[in-house]
C-alpha cells in the first residue's frame, strides 16, 4: 500500500491555476465588461440621459451573470479571457472615443 501523496497536489497546480484564472477573468473581467458595455449603452440610447444610465445599468447585471456563467460553462480558457477581456476594452475604448454626450 505504497500511497504517495505528494504527486497528486503538484499534478492538481496546473487545474488549480486554470480554475484561479477563469474566476478572476469571470470576476473582474466579467464586471469590467458589464461596466464598459453599460456605459457604452447608456452613450448609445436615444433617450434622456438619466433614463438612458438606467437602462445601461439595469441591463449590466444580466450582462455580469451571463458574462460569469460562460466563463465557468465555456472549455478553454483563452477564448474566456479573449472575448470577456476583449468586449471590456472594446466598449471601454469607445466609450472614451465618442466622448460625452451632447
């Protein structure tokens, strides 16, 4: 019964650290997107600007759950972080090129 367990948590390190970087893409990728896609709503919208940052900040929550649930759901990991971190600096870029709302 020869049970050596110092093999098992060095070959775990590599899930371990795959697992770390979807909840942080998932976490602050995911709520850097929200943000960055609510503000670029609320710039796009056609409507007064109060009911417009509503709308945009109402719409970031479904958003953050769905950007969230992907990321756990979603197989590889490059493709998580590429469009969730992609998406937020996308928005984010646009938000600032378009400028504030006249």
């Amino acid at each position: 019964m020869n049970n050596d367990r110092s093999a098992k948590p060095a070959a775990a390190w590599p899930g371990v650290a795959r697992m770390t970087a979807r909840a942080f893409t998932a976490l602050f990728g995911g709520y850097a997107a929200a943000a960055a896609l609510a503000s670029l709503l609320a710039r796009l919208l056609p409507i007064a600007p109060a009911e417009a940052s509503a709308w945009g900040m109402i719409l970031s929550f479904l958003a953050f759950a769905g950007l969230g649930l992907w990321a756990f759901h979603e197989r590889r990991l490059a493709i998580v972080a590429a469009a969730v971190w992609g998406s937020a600096l996308v928005a984010g870029a646009a938000v600032v090129l378009l400028g504030a709302r006249a």
